[in-house]
C-alpha cells in the first residue's frame, strides 16, 4: 500500500494543493508514517540545506531535495513537521506544517 502512496505523491507533487489534499485523506491510517516528527523550520533547513550542498558535491541529489530547501528557506513557519513513509522499492520525506494544512515538499528516494 505504501508504494502506491509513495506513487500518487510523486506523479502530483508539482501540485501542492493536490498533495495537501491527499496528505490530509492518508494522514488517518494507521502506521502510514514510519517517522514523524516536529523541530524548527530553522534547524531543519540548515540540516538539509548541508545535505543539498553535500549531494551536489558527491552527486547524489534526491528528488525533490532542492525544492524543499527553497521552499524552507522562504517559509514563515516556525515548526515544521517531517513524516517519512517507507515503501518497498521507494520512500519519501514530506515537509509540512505542524496539522499537515501547508506541504513545503516531498523528498523522494530509492531504497
């Protein structure tokens, strides 16, 4: 179930009022996050801001991962809120306010 999740997210990812929606309809089944978690918009940009300068260094860049950096950086929000969902052959790192209600991005990767 979790990769065709994983695969909904990422053919409308360009579509953040469509992933918002379909964040907000699977947030309520059970154990769909592997990891979810809240810390400051600030100390999670600078995490993957590092990892974004690394990745482009070592050429492992993930889909996704620049956007996010972007989108961190310009927010307003003080928390946000990271909640991964594994899958079988891929995963994802969804960025969103604390209630899901604003998603800044989805980075994606193969396991």
């Amino acid at each position: 179930m979790n990769d065709k999740i994983i695969n909904d997210l990422y053919e409308i990812r360009d579509h953040l009022n469509q992933v918002e929606n379909y964040i907000n309809r699977i947030r309520t089944i059970k154990n769909i996050f592997t990891t979810t978690f809240i810390q400051t918009r600030q100390h999670l940009y600078d995490i993957y801001n590092d990892r974004l300068d690394l990745s482009i260094q070592t050429k492992n860049y993930f889909d996704g991962h620049r956007e996010v950096v972007k989108k961190m950086k310009k927010s307003d929000l003080k928390n946000i809120r990271l909640s991964v969902i594994d899958g079988e052959r891929k995963s994802c790192s969804i960025f969103s306010s604390e209630d899901y209600n604003i998603i800044l991005g989805i980075i994606f990767y193969d396991n």
